[in-house]
C-alpha cells in the first residue's frame, strides 16, 4: 500500500472510531427498569426505572413512543394545591453525571393504552428520543407487584404447633 492510501485509511479509521466514541459518551444508561402489571383491561401502565447520563453534557428526553402502546407520556406526580396530581412532562432533563429516578409518586411514564394485555414476564419496546438528536431503545419487562410478606405475631414468643 502506498503512504497515502495508509494515510487516508488511518484519518477514516480514526474518524468513524472517534465518532463511535463520542455518540457512546452521548447515551443514556438504563437500570432496573420494569413496567409494574397491571389487571386485564387496564388501559394505562407506568414504567420505572433508572436513568444514568454518565457524559459532561446535559441530555434530555424530548419524546418517548413504543409499538407496544397507543401512546407513552412522560409525567410527574406531585402535590398541587393539597392534592395529588399527574402532570404530563414535555422533556425530562438528565443533568451531566447525574441519574433520574423514574418510580411510583416521581417522574415516570405512562404507557397508554395497551396493544395486547402485558402479563408478568412480557416485554415492552421503548424508544427515547434525545435532545442530541439520537435515539436510544429499551426492552422493559413486566413484572408481578411482590406481595408483601405476612408477619405473624406470636404471644409469649411461641408460634405455630410446637
């Protein structure tokens, strides 16, 4: 090869390397998301989880959408006036090396709309769409709400047949 062919096969390599490094610093980083299930008919879901932006830029989400839904929103639970309120979000900010917390009474999203009941172990798609003009898509699997664990209270220290 001639040095000019080596020499423009390296810039190109350098380039697409560069720039495959660059939109990684630019992505979300999704954990313990999950869609909570929901009882046959319901005709909206919410989705949790954690949203970590590990880059030195702000990202924000400007819109969410998923083939599983009619319609995803992005909302706030907060109380207004003395009274609980949802309040539908036009963005959701990830400030620089920070991470959201979308849970139950917070920020979270909500899946309008159900193309087909989602039982526990069923997978949702979910596409976020981000202010960097990139888009990044998840799989959120729905889960049973854990029972709560039946404490018994024993007199005297003994309990059952013993």
């Amino acid at each position: 090869m001639s040095l000019k062919i080596k020499s423009l096969f390296l810039s190109t390599l350098l380039f697409v390397l560069s720039a495959t490094a660059s939109h990684a610093a630019d992505s979300l980083k999704f954990s313990a998301a999950y869609i909570p299930e929901a009882p046959p008919g319901a005709q909206v879901l919410a989705g949790f989880m954690y949203i970590h932006n590990p880059s030195n830029q702000a990202i924000e989400i400007t819109a969410v959408s998923s083939p599983n839904f009619d319609t995803v929103e992005m909302h706030l639970s907060k109380e207004v006036n003395g009274l609980a309120k949802m309040l539908a979000q036009k963005s959701l900010k990830i400030a620089a090396n920070s991470t959201l917390a979308l849970r139950s009474g917070s920020f979270h999203l909500m899946l309008i709309k159900p193309k087909q009941t989602m039982r526990d172990g069923d997978k949702a798609l979910i596409k976020f769409f981000l202010s960097n003009n990139t888009s990044q898509e998840l799989q959120i699997a729905v889960k049973k709400k854990a029972k709560k664990a039946r404490i018994m209270k024993c007199a005297a220290g003994k309990c059952g047949g013993g």
